[in-house]
C-alpha cells in the first residue's frame, strides 16, 4: 500500500451542536455546514479536509443505517488516508483483510466521486483508505 498523504480527519460526534460550540465558537475554526449536521472545511492549516461528522452519518456511511450497530464500538474520530487511484484503494482493502483486518465495507464509490474502503479499530477509530479525485493534481498545492 503506498498512502500518498492524510485526506481527512473528522470528529465523530453524537451530539453536533454541542461540537460546534467547542470547533466553530471556541476554537474559531473556519467549518461551514450543509444544514444536516456535518460542518466542514479545507481552510483549517494543515490538513486536506476538517469536520464534524455525526455519529448518525457515519453510521449510514458505514453499515447503511441512521443508527451504530450496538455490538461495534462507537468511533469517536475518523482517519482517511489517500491513495493513487480508485483501483489502489480496492487493493488496499484485499491487503488489510488478508493482514487480518475486518473491513466495515469493501472499496465503492460515493455520490460524490470519493472512493473509501473503511475499518474500524479496537479503539473506535475509523480509519478509511481513500481516493478523492478532487485532491490530486491541484495546482499550487504544497501539503503533500
């Protein structure tokens, strides 16, 4: 597997306003919400992509429910890693079951152009091998 750079880290949280109070009013970071809970950014130095990700979303990211299965640990932060191309995170997801790793779902393409095959740790760290198209090959980019 050959991880080219963190594509994004997000909070998990179970309750969004409570953390929008700590990571928008407190903290002062430049997140900006969709209206469904989920506060992102691309502004915050350092990293590629910065959010607030319900719980419930990242349940029906994950296992196609609003709700976290009770027999999982709940995640509470959420890790991807970016790779070549679509077909590198399909075989990163073979190279992580073969090491032993139970995947929460196999490599597959979301609505908007991300390819994620995602795990769970131990820990209750979501840990996605991903391919976001929109961050390969952008001009002037330096925090690869």
């Amino acid at each position: 597997m050959d991880v080219l750079f963190i594509t994004s880290v997000a909070a998990v949280v179970a309750d969004p306003p409570l953390s929008r109070k700590l990571f928008i009013e407190a903290l002062g970071l430049p997140l900006e919400g969709e209206g469904d809970g989920y506060y992102s950014s691309g502004n915050v130095p350092g990293s590629k992509h910065f959010s607030l990700w319900p719980l419930s979303q990242a349940a029906e990211a994950c296992f196609g429910t609003a709700e976290w299965p009770a027999d999982r640990v709940v995640p509470q932060a959420s890790i991807e890693f970016e790779v070549a191309d679509a077909e590198a995170v399909a075989a990163a997801g073979a190279e992580l079951r073969r090491a032993g790793f139970e995947l929460l779902h196999p490599a597959r393409t979301e609505p908007w152009g991300q390819t994620v095959a995602r795990l769970l740790t131990a820990d209750g760290l979501i840990v996605g091998i991903s391919y976001a198209p929109a961050l390969h090959d952008v001009p002037g980019d330096t925090q690869r």
